[in-house]
C-alpha cells in the first residue's frame, strides 16, 4: 500500500530537490516543551541508495500530499545488523545549533533612548451594562475536586459509585453507588470562584442534607457565612442513593465601569453574565493621538485560563466608529498597538468567551514615541539576532511589543537571547513544520474550527514530577537589583490543586532577563500554568477524521476529541503528537491537556 506521507531529499538550499526517498516507515514527533518542537525518524526500504543522504548539509521535506509536515537537516543515519534496515534521524537540531554556538563578543544593548509613553489618556469610562448586586457569578465558578464516601459495615470509606453524571454548578449533578451494605451515603464538592468575593448567599437544590463551608485558601474551612471568600465545600448526606444536586452562588458585589480606571487591579467592570456583545467606553476628554490601547482582563489578574474575543474601536465623536482590530483570543492582558490615530473615545465589546465572564481590571489608552530606525519591538530583536546568523526563514507575530531596553552580555549564546528574551515577555519560540522560526505570545485560540479526533481509548490522567509542581521559585540572579517570586497554583488555577497533592516545588527557576518585579512574576507565573496541569492521552486511529488535521498541527493548537465509549467531545490543548506512516495504517497519537 503507498503511504500518505512522503519524504524527499533536497540540498541544502531547500529549493533543489535530490529525490524522493524509499521508505517504508516514516514517523514525525513535535513536543511543546522543547524548544526545537518537530523531529523526525524515517526507516528505509531496503532497496534504497544511502550515497546521496550522507551528502553533508542536506535536507529532508516530508509533505502528507501537498502539505508539508516537516523540514529539517539530516541528523543521523544508523544502520541495524538486520539485512536493509536503515534508519535516518532528521531534525531542525543544525539551525538551532548555529544560533548556540553564536556568542555576543560584546555587551549588546537594544534601546531607544528617545522613546517615551504619555501617562494614561482616559478621562472618564462608561459602560453598556454593569453587573448589579446579587449577581448570578456560578458560570465563573469551577468544581475542582469531587470526593464520594459511605459507610460500608460500620466503617467510613471512599468509595467509587456505579453512576455519576452532571455539573453542580449547572443543577444537574448525580450520582448513585447505593448497593448492599452501604448507608449514610455522602458526596462532597469542592467549589473555585476563581476570585475573593462577596458572597450574599450560596443555594442548594438537593433530595438529601446539604452543609455549607466557606474558605479563602483552599485549606482551612468554616461555617459559611455571607462575606468574603473564595472556596467553597458542599457536602450532602442522604440515608440511600441516589443523590441529586445543584448549587448557585450570589455575590453582594456590584461591578461599575469605574472599577476600570480607578487603578486597584483587585476591581473590576464586568457586564451581566448571560450576554455578550457588552461594551466598554474610555472617553479621553477631547481628540488625542494614541497608538496603544491596554487592558488587563479577567476575574483575577492571574486568570490565564480566561480567552476572549474583543472588538477594538475608536471615535472622534462617539457616533462613527473605526474598527480598529478584533482579538480573537485575548488573554489576561490584552496590548494593541496602532499606527498614530487621533481619538476622543475607545470601545472595547466582547464578542465571545471561553472561560471565565468577561471583565477589565484596567483599561489604558497612551501614546508610545520611539525612534524608527532602532529595534525597539520584540519580534523586531528577535529576528535581528537570528538574522545576523544566518537565518532566513522566520514566522514571527506582527506586534509592536515595546521593549524599552535590553542587554545581552558577552558570551551569552544567540539561542539562549532569544529565548530568555521571548520567555520574559510571555512569547514562545521554536523551529515549526516547515522550518521556519517562530515567535509568538503564548496563547491558544478555541474561536476558530477545531479539527476533531475520536479517540480509541479513554482518556487517561498521567503524571509526572513535571507535570504536578504546583509551586515555583524564581530569581533574576542579578546582584546589583535581585528580584524574588513565588507563584502558587492559587495565582494560576489548574485541576492540580494543593489541596488533593499538597506543595510541590519546582527547583529555583533563573530568569536574568528579568529586570523587573512585573516581568519576573509573569515569567515565573507562566512557567507555573505550564508545570502544574494533569495531562491525558488520547490515541486517534480514525484516519478519515484525523489525517488532513494532524498534517498541519503544531503543539499548543486547540482540538475537539471525541472519546469513542460515548460523551460529548472535550477541548484540549495539544502538548505533544506523534504522526506515523508504516504503508498499511496511518497512526495519529496526541498527548494534550485541558484548555
């Protein structure tokens, strides 16, 4: 049978092509966590040449029809003492390695020394709706943990029920493991806001006895009573199953437009939960020239979990209104550059979201001066040092990310800049699939058409000490200026919590690059999303569904997968992926974590 994915030999200039290759296995790997994200294992068929694929400096383009699915230098050949097994190791290993082995002879410093920024322009914000007291807040809310208990013969014990379906949020939670022997059936929920609230009131639907505690760590509980808190613990008792349960929270909290200039990151404007299309108005007070607009979204000023979608404007008049850009998936901070435009009034709408409701904590309209003839923006730093060796091939975000200055010192590697540089702004950089080197914010879109996969088997939880810290430590080992941070699992929520796996700490991180309290806490807290997730594996054989979406994923894409035992399909971020041709099956494997 001929194989979906094809391999061709290439000089070294890309564009001649040798031939194309004999294979009868051809494999392709990409891995978030690794900075060189793609490589690739292709074992020949025993009637193929190896002469031309020890030319030094050639590569190999694997395409799946016309679409390539990875580009990159002969790594290593190795031959079996099995007759005609041969197999070629293939990576983007020789680009990154010119980039390490590049070293800053001199103290190199990019900054523009004439570069200002106004102070904040907004005179006065208003909104189209505000969150009133007593607002329904359960859709920011998150079970995060579900324990069941009964007592068997006398004695108390976790036990696993023969049904469980539902949300309690959504007042459809039931489970039923009633069977001979067991009574006094209990099931307790352990509730997230995902924010300090006000809490008015917390109500329970349920067929048995319901108690309410309250906590503001996660750890220590208390009766529940109206006022500040965070987490909450539901326990219902009933004599016999099943149990049926539904819990809606109210806060005591009004959330004005206010909240969004008045420089507490702690507040926020946030519209009525139920509707999009809600907006937000910065009035400046008369017509000024602006090219940035800020603002820092979310619940929490450590929500990376939030994305929305948000439509940017302005006005001279409040009337006619120019679309400036539409953000498809806005993080915690959302940071739009324009060219020099001149306006009285900014809007901000939220068109969709995944997540937690929309809000803004902070909202910021400036003007930024720089100097065009100096590389001030980052995405123009990293392709200048990747540039001066000789790299070619670049995929690199559009942004006017202003960098007000950085220093590379003598002997630090290009690759290492880069990297540090990229981690300290929370980009992301890496050689993709057709050999090109990417940076980019690190972000996901769940807005745009997900590729489904139907999975063979349930997904299944796997761990490791990477995957489960859930504290980390971070310094900038600078002894002039040190700077110090701790971010825990309650900065950057995640199913990992401390209260079902206790601390785990990551050993001390090093980010020199950070120069500032705000970058090395934004560092340190990105690292941390990273580091604290359960991971699941899910195995696509479906090669009708999976196929043409595999050949074009990149690790950090969003997908829908679909178990095949039955169940509405879940939306992942994939992690890592394993794409293998032998002739006869097309295999797709996806390591992915929750969005």
């Amino acid at each position: 049978m001929s194989t979906k994915l094809t391999a061709i030999l290439l000089e070294s200039d890309g564009a001649t092509t040798v031939r194309t290759l004999k294979a009868s296995r051809i494999e392709v790997q990409a891995d978030r966590r690794r900075p060189i994200r793609r490589t690739c294992e292709i074992e020949l068929a025993g009637t193929d040449e190896l002469a031309d694929l020890q030319v030094l400096g050639r590569m190999i383009r694997v395409q799946d029809g016309a679409t390539d699915v990875f580009w990159g230098y002969i790594d290593e050949i190795s031959r079996s003492d099995r007759p005609g097994e041969t197999v070629i190791r293939v990576s983007c290993r020789d680009k990154a390695k010119r980039l390490a082995l590049a070293r800053w002879t001199d103290e190199k410093t990019y900054e523009d020394t004439t570069a200002t920024e106004t102070a904040n322009l907004i005179s006065n914000v208003t909104a189209s709706s505000t969150l009133s007291a007593g607002g329904d807040i359960t859709g920011q809310a998150r079970v995060y943990d579900r324990q069941l208990w009964a007592t068997v013969l006398g004695i108390e014990q976790k036990v696993t029920p023969t049904a469980e379906s539902g949300d309690p949020l959504a007042g459809t939670y039931s489970v039923d493991y009633s069977v001979a022997g067991m009574t006094q059936l209990k099931s307790i929920v352990y509730i997230d806001l995902k924010a300090t609230e006000n809490v008015q009131a917390v109500n329970v639907t349920t067929n048995g006895t319901a108690t309410i505690e309250k906590s503001s760590d996660g750890k220590t509980w208390g009766a529940f009573a109206a006022g500040t808190l965070r987490y909450l613990r539901v326990t219902t008792t009933k004599a016999a199953g099943p149990i049926t349960l539904g819990v809606t929270v109210l806060t005591n909290s009004s959330y004005p437009a206010s909240n969004a200039r008045d420089g507490d990151k702690a507040t926020s404007w946030r519209p009525t939960t139920a509707d999009l299309d809600r907006y937000i108005t910065a009035d400046l007070g008369s017509a000024q020239t602006i090219n940035r607009i800020r603002a820092e979204l979310g619940i929490s000023e450590t929500d990376p979990e939030a994305r929305y979608k948000v439509k940017v404007e302005r006005s001279t008049d409040a009337t006619t209104w120019t679309e400036v850009t539409t953000v498809t998936s806005a993080g915690a901070v959302m940071d739009v550059r324009l060219d020099d435009a001149s306006a009285r009034y900014v809007r901000l709408t939220c068109l969709a979201r995944y997540g937690p409701p929309f809000a803004v904590r902070d909202l910021r309209v400036t003007r930024v001066t720089t100097d065009a003839s100096k590389k001030v923006y980052l995405g123009d730093i990293i392709q200048d040092i990747a540039a001066t060796e000789g790299e070619a091939l670049f995929s690199v975000t559009p942004s006017r990310e202003y960098v007000p200055a950085v220093t590379f010192e003598r002997g630090t590697s290009k690759w290492e800049a880069i990297q540090r540089l990229a981690a300290d702004h929370g980009w992301e950089v890496y050689y993709d699939r057709t050999g090109a080197l990417v940076a980019r914010p690190v972000d996901v879109d769940p807005y745009k058409t997900l590729p489904e996969f139907h999975a063979t088997l349930d997904a299944s939880t796997t761990w490791s000490d990477a995957d489960i810290w859930n504290q980390v430590i971070a310094e900038n080992g600078d002894p002039k200026t040190p700077l110090t941070t701790t971010k825990t699992n309650s900065d950057a929520w995640s199913g990992t919590s401390t209260v079902n796996v206790g601390t785990r700490t990551s050993p001390v991180l090093r980010l020199p690059l950070c120069d500032t309290q705000a970058k090395l806490d934004y560092a340190a807290l990105v690292e941390l999303l990273r580091r604290s997730r359960q991971t699941y594996t899910a195995r696509v054989t479906h090669v009708a569904d999976g196929a043409s979406s595999a050949a074009t994923l990149e690790a950090g894409d969003v997908v829908s997968v679909i178990h095949e035992g039955g169940g509405e399909p879940v939306t992942m971020v994939v992690e890592a992926f394993r794409l293998t041709d032998d002739g006869e099956s097309y295999d797709v494997t996806l390591e992915v974590a929750a969005l």
